[in-house]
C-alpha cells in the first residue's frame, strides 16, 4: 500500500474507523442490557445515540491532528444543537467520557492520544467542525458515525462508515461492521445468546470472529476485510486482511437481494414488484445500515435496490464509502438509469434517476435497469 497516492489517509481512515467501531461496541452494550437515556430523538424522528457524537468527535479529532485543522473538510450527519440543550448535561457529559475513553486506547491503533483529556469545549468543536458543505472541487472527509442507528440501539447490524472525496469523487472508503461476523456462515448467529453462554464457557477464537472493517481505493482493483480488533490485541498492519470480491452469480433466480428492515424511507412496493417482475426468488436478506455494500462487497448477496418515497433526498454519507468498495471488488453501483452516482454536489445526491441500483456485476445490472424502464411506466412512487 506504499506505494498508493492515498496510502496515508486510507491508513489513518481504517485505524480510525477500527477505533470508533471499540467505541459503538462497548456503548452498544450498556444501551441493550440496560434502559438508559443514552437515545435522542432529531427533527427527523430517527435516533441519535451517544455513540454518533462521540464517533463524530473522535474520528474529527484524529483527522484534524492527523492532517492539520486547516487542511481538514469534514461532511458529517450529527451536530451540537440536541448536546447544547439544557436537558443534555448528563448525555453530554457520557459524550465527553466515551470520547476520552476512546482516546486514551489511541496507541493500540497505532494513532497518538491526546496530551490530555479534552474539554466539554474541545470535544463540542470537533463536532461542529464536521460542517463541510462538500462540493465539486478539493478534498472532503466524509462520515456517518453511525449508520442504522435503529439497528444500533436495538443490539443489530450497524455501520460506521469514512469515506474522502476529491473533485467530486470518492477516491477511498472504509466501512466498520462490528457485528457482522467475518464468516458467512455466522450470518444468523444469536450472538447475544452466545455471550450468555460463553461466560460459562469461553468461545473458541476462529469460531468468534464478529465484526469487520472492509476499505478500498478507487481504481486499485482491490477490495479488503479486516477483522475486529478483540480484547487486548493490538492492531498491526495488515491486521490479517483478506481480498473481497463480489458474487459471480447474475441469474436473478440464484442471486441474494438485500432489504432495508426499516419501510420508512423506501417504496418497499415498487421494489418487491420489480424483484417479482425480475425474477428474483430467492428470500431476500433483511439488514439494516451500509452492511447491505458489505454484503455484495464479499457475495453474502447480489443487489440491493432502493427507491425512495417522494420527498426524501439520498445523503452522500449513507453511500460514498460502500460504493468504492462494491466497485473495486467488482460490483456496480448506479442511479436507476445506469448512470454513475454524483458525489460532487454538497451532502445530497442530488439529479438522482430514480433511485439506486447496487450489484454484483454487469450482466445483472443490466436486467433489473431494463425491468425498472419496463415497470416504471405501471407504477408510481
């Protein structure tokens, strides 16, 4: 990796990324064996949790120490308004804890801590600092702390995804799994059944092998998955990585597709009329967050369609760093019309056709863009 024009920042991007996914897991824990007031409702009505503030400070802090405050532009979902609200002082000071907490364990990542603990104020601008509008020219980090946050609060899959733009492209990506396991075979897994069980008899190591974090570089050619860091280990490049590539499956009647669990921001019914019409017959993969990239990046499955209710607008966060990785482990991802995803216009994807195809490979592609031409005109969104 060297020898990569982006080697540093994907090298700093995944030790990061490794770090926040420590971060999710311990906090993921407290809020599913205990009731906690750790959970915020935004404007939106979707979650918050103290994990996205502190993920979005911690990887803000690491990049702008890393890179310089000044060279750092950072397109991020959280801000401080709900952490500045009187009511906030206890969530606000677990934010403030988790974040030094995470810091402190920087050198078992390879990355340097602070001097010393940061400041309730520190800790609230590297927040505010992830205020980048993004844009057609320059270089642009872009996160989402914590993506599929209901899947996060109710102890299912979740992603924490990085990704950096120049001039309009998603040049790497690096996407944090923690819970989804390095195996396939371990899909269906009741890990939370499984560490009851294991205080009594401690799991075997090849058979516990949750969590992963995948990345890629545009136009390598290569996709890569990671293992979890587990308990005192420390993360050593290349921390075991294994080459990803997709499915060469392209018959719909063999291929896998992945379904979002929440029906909030989707047309589930144009989509199951169009996998119908396609021919897919096989169950669908029902998971929450960008794993469903992750899921194609490696063959778990073949496609994932997503077409949005009138009204809602893709943000770039929920797709930059799942798209390079499809692609360089040899999948396509593309609007409804076939056309290449625009990452250049600000934290929307906006002149979106449609909505957005993810597959394994070409010859796939190609029939579910026809059957979306050949549907569309017997359907409304």
């Amino acid at each position: 990796m060297e020898d990569d024009k982006y080697a540093k920042e994907l090298d700093v991007a995944v030790r990061a990324v490794h770090m926040a996914c420590a971060l999710c897991q311990r906090v993921q824990e407290g809020l599913v064996s205990a009731s906690t007031d750790q959970v915020k409702s935004k404007d939106d009505d979707s979650p918050v949790t103290i994990a996205d503030w502190s993920v979005q400070a911690t990887v803000s802090w690491i990049l702008s120490e890393f890179f310089g405050n000044q060279n750092v532009s950072i397109i991020a979902e959280e801000d401080v308004q709900a952490l500045s609200e009187a009511d906030s002082v206890g969530l606000l000071q677990a934010v403030v804890n988790t974040v030094n907490e995470c810091l402190a364990g920087a050198p078992k990542y390879g990355l340097k801590s602070p001097s010393e603990a940061l400041t309730t104020s520190q800790i609230l601008e590297a927040i505010s600092r992830c205020n980048s509008v993004g844009g057609p020219k320059g270089r642009h980090w872009v996160l989402d702390p914590v993506d599929g946050t209901l899947g996060f609060v109710r102890g299912d899959q979740y992603a924490v995804a990085l990704a950096l733009i120049e001039d309009g492209k998603v040049v790497i990506g690096v996407l944090g799994c923690p819970n989804y396991p390095m195996k396939k075979e371990l899909l269906n897994y009741h890990y939370q059944y499984h560490e009851a069980m294991s205080k009594s008899s401690p799991p075997s190591p090849d058979i516990w092998e949750r969590g992963c974090v995948m990345y890629a570089r545009k136009d390598s050619g290569h996709a890569w998955m990671q293992p979890h860091i587990h308990g005192d280990k420390k993360f050593e490049w290349p921390n075991s990585a294994k080459l990803i590539r997709v499915s060469s499956i392209d018959d719909p009647a063999l291929a896998t597709s992945c379904e979002p669990v929440e029906r909030a921001n989707s047309n589930h019914s144009f989509t199951e009329g169009l996998a119908h019409s396609v021919g897919l017959r096989k169950k669908p993969m029902r998971v929450y967050s960008m794993v469903k990239y992750a899921a194609i990046a490696r063959g778990d499955a073949e496609l994932f369609m997503k077409f949005a209710r009138t009204g809602y607008k893709e943000k770039i966060w929920d797709h930059a760093a799942g798209v390079v990785i499809v692609e360089e482990a040899g999948g396509m991802v593309t609007d409804a019309g076939g056309r290449p995803l625009d990452f250049s216009k600000g934290p929307y994807l906006e002149g979106l056709d449609r909505g957005i195809i993810v597959c394994s490979g070409a010859a796939l592609h190609e029939k579910i863009v026809d059957a979306v031409y050949a549907s569309w005109d017997s359907s409304s969104l």
